[in-house]
C-alpha cells in the first residue's frame, strides 16, 4: 500500500482532505492511504521514514525548502499541493488524488 503524508499548517483542515482522499482511493479499488501533521512535526514525520510521498500544503509552502532536505535524505518525493487540490469538496479531492498518483 502507498502511503502520502499530507503537512500543513495545524493538521486540521488536511486531516478532513487525507480522510477523503483515502475514501476516493477506496472506493476506487486503489490502495493509498492518506495521513496529516502539522508544518511543526512535518521534518520529525519524514524522519520517521513511514511514507512514500509527502504533500505540502499551500498555506505552509513557506516550509517548502526545509522540508525538501528532510525527504532528500529519505529519498522520497515531497511536492506542493496546488491550491485547487486542496478544496475538500469532490472536484478538489479527485484532484488531490492526482496528485498523489502523479
């Protein structure tokens, strides 16, 4: 199973977006699971090695550059949501899942 971690600002609102993208991904017959963290313990999470790709959201794209050499040391991707992926309405959550499957 492919696993994302999304990182934003308090890990709220990208708790809600990880939900319902992992639901999509279900109902999709396609195994990744999303997760969320807050910006604060984003470079802790991708220590941990748990994921296979991390998610920026647009509201902490600040942390963007520190956060990169995190997942560089992991060799594991990290990209910037763009803002209209990170709506949790349908039309945003299919294409979040774009971008995690990109």
């Amino acid at each position: 199973m492919k696993k994302a971690l999304i990182i934003c600002a308090g890990g709220m609102s990208s708790s809600v977006i990880a939900k319902k993208t992992t639901e999509f991904f279900q109902k999709k017959g396609v195994e990744i699971e999303l997760d969320a963290t807050s910006a604060t313990q984003g470079a802790a999470e991708i220590a941990k090695d748990q994921y296979d790709l991390y998610l920026v959201s647009p509201q902490t794209k600040m942390y963007f550059a520190n956060l990169e050499k995190a997942a560089i040391k992991q060799n594991k991707p990290i990209v910037n949501i763009p803002p209209q992926a990170y709506v949790p309405i349908p039309m945003g959550i299919e294409k979040m899942a774009k971008v995690v499957n990109e």
